[in-house]
C-alpha cells in the first residue's frame, strides 16, 4: 500500500508497466470536468471511474481486496478517510470474489485508518484490504484501475 502526493508520482513508474500513462492520466486531464463515471484509457488494462458523493462510518465499512486490478485512489477534492489491513490477516470473506466485480468484502475490522487530502493517491495491489469512502464530507475522486501482469 502507498500513500503519497501527486508531485511525487515518476516515484513509481517503475513499479509497473502502466503506472506512468495512469499517473499521467491524473496530472494532464482536467479530472474537475470529466463526468462521474468509467473513462477509458487502455482499453480494460487502464481506466478510470471518477465519481462524487459521500461516503460510510467506519462501523459500516467493509474491506475490500481485487484480484485483477491494482487500484489507484486519487483524491480531487475533499478527504477521503481510508482503511487498511494487510489481506494476510483477514478472515474469510463474508461476501466470496465475484470475478465481474474483481471484488471480494471481508467484515474484518482494522485499526489502519488515515485521511488522503485532495492532491494524495493511493495505491492498493491485491493483497491490501481497503476500505474508501469512510466520511461524511463530499469527496469527488478518480479510481484507477490497472490490470495485474
């Protein structure tokens, strides 16, 4: 799991072959004007979900881990309050993988919590449980979704 600001993302280029076009993606879109929903950049290998809205309490939250996707949560205005456990220490899932939504949920609680401001991302791989949206606030955010290799 990562957590870092904008400014630093040639960081992480070479961690994956896609991470330079998605970080570019955040850093030459106008994400302000972009309609919430999907927006295609490669194909099913690379693309966005951008949407606004708030969020759930912690008690409420469920942590969730892909298997297909590494996420890459960035944060355009608002905060977003997020959730981490590492998916070694989760129990069974209380709702299994379901391959159309590359997603599994765990009722797991962690005591990992942190607050991503406007201009930080995150980047969850498939064995970080995590759980987004934890606050009240409106927070408009962009999800990268960039297939495993």
């Amino acid at each position: 799991m990562v957590l870092d600001s904008l400014q630093n993302a040639n960081r992480y280029y070479t961690l994956h072959p896609l991470f330079e076009q998605a970080f570019r993606f955040l850093q030459e879109t106008d994400l302000l004007a972009l309609s919430q929903g999907q927006q295609a950049i490669e194909g099913r290998n690379l693309f966005a979900i951008i949407s606004e809205g708030t969020g759930t309490t912690e008690k409420e939250a469920k942590l969730e881990v892909h298997r297909k996707y590494i996420d890459l949560q960035y944060v355009i205005s608002g905060t977003d309050h997020m959730g981490w456990k590492s998916l070694a220490f989760c129990e069974q899932p209380d709702i299994p993988y379901i391959e159309e939504r590359d997603a599994a949920f765990f009722p797991d609680k962690t005591g990992n919590w942190f607050d991503v401001p406007a201009g930080y991302f995150t980047i969850f791989y498939p064995d970080d449980a995590h759980a987004a949206m934890i606050t009240e606030e409106t927070v408009r955010k962009v999800v990268l979704k960039i297939a495993v290799r």
